[in-house]
C-alpha cells in the first residue's frame, strides 16, 4: 500500500476514495435534485434504485454474521429496505408499487455486484457496507433536509424515513466506533488495498446510477 503501516485503515479509505466520492456527489442529477429542480418523480425514482441496492445488501447479511472481516458491521438496526418500502408505499400512493417495478440498468450491475462479492469476498462486501451506509447516514441527510423543504414530507416521516437512523442516537459516535472497527479489521496490505478498490467501485456504480437517473430526467435547455 501507499501510505505507511501507521497509517489507519479508515483513513485510506477515506482519502483513496476522495475521488470518485466527489464525482458522484457533483452528478448533473444529484445537483439537480438538491438544487430543488427536479420534481418528486425523480426522487421516486432514485428511491426505487435504492431499495433493489439495499435489498441486494441486506438479503445475504445473515449469512455473514460470523465472518471475521464483515460480520462485525452487520446491525439489523440499521437495515433500510423496510424504511424504503414503506417511502415507496406513501410515493406511490399504494402498496402495490412493487408489482412492475425494475431496476434501470446500472442500478442493477450494482445489486448483481453486492450479491457477488456477498457470495464470494466478504472484503468486498465491506466495501459496499461502508460506502452505502455511512453515506447514507452522513450525506443522505441533505437529501432527507432537500425532500423535506421541496416536496412537503413530514419532518422524519413517511416519504424520507430511509434517512431516519432512529438506531443511532449519536451519528458522530457511530461513525466514530465504525472507523474503529475499520481500523480493527484482520486484513494484510494486499486485502486492505483490494477492499479500496473495491470502494471505488461502489462510487463509480452510484455515479453509473445517477447518470441513468440523469438520462431520464433532463432539465430543458
């Protein structure tokens, strides 16, 4: 690796990620939806994306409980598809929203790689453990605070309760304690190194993401 041995891992990870994590924050479609440009259509839309990500993510975690490298991040308090489901539910209006749902296409080369590295690399489900929810924890908020103030959903309630971490009382110290348990993880060089690639991955799918999201939802000249 790059940096020194002393160098903590959660830190590597942070700065080798920089990156593309800006890339994908500065998609034409996410600012445009925190711009308040786009409708509630495409944050409908986006929601949608997220919960075959997030179903992708979740499905396989019980099986990973004891696993060295990711079983220590896996809470079933921080699971978000029945949050999802129950946005979707009021986005659409219904409970019937999931019947003809699919997912656009990068959305699903990003489910179909969690499910991968799930079944064969639990390394490179880390990898996208810690990408999707502390992003989500972090950033996600000024999406919820975006929602909120456009489209009129109640503070916290149904239409953003993806964004509600009810679980985590304390998202500084959560965060705190995830990057310990980075730090922590029993992994050589050439393994940590492999699950920051494997990071920038995850950014370039979201970023593979938004740009379908953008194709679908242009803004007029």
């Amino acid at each position: 690796m790059a940096a020194s041995d002393s160098t903590p891992f959660s830190t590597l990870i942070r700065t080798a990620s920089q990156k593309q994590h800006t890339e994908a924050e500065n998609s034409s479609f996410m600012s445009d939806l925190l711009g308040g440009r786009l409708g509630v259509d495409a944050y409908t839309r986006y929601t949608e994306q997220l919960w075959f990500v997030y179903r992708a993510l979740e499905e396989p975690a019980s099986r990973l409980l004891d696993d060295p490298v990711a079983g220590p991040f896996i809470r079933s308090d921080l699971f978000r598809v029945a949050a999802l489901e129950r946005d979707l539910c009021h986005l659409h209006g219904g409970t019937d929203w999931a019947a003809d749902l699919r997912p656009l296409p990068a959305t699903e080369a990003y489910a179909a790689r969690i499910t991968e590295v799930a079944r064969e690399w639990p390394g490179g489900y880390l990898a996208h453990h810690y990408t999707r929810y502390l992003g989500d924890l972090s950033g996600g908020q000024i999406i919820r605070g975006t929602a909120e103030k456009t489209w009129g959903f109640e503070r916290k309630g149904d239409g953003v309760r993806f964004y509600v971490f009810e679980s985590v009382g304390n998202p500084a110290a959560f965060k705190r304690e995830y990057r310990e348990l980075l730090d922590a993880v029993p992994a050589d060089d050439l393994e940590k190194q492999r699950i920051i690639d494997e990071v920038n991955r995850t950014f370039d799918h979201n970023t593979a993401v938004f740009r379908d999201l953008g194709r679908h939802f242009r803004l007029s000249a």
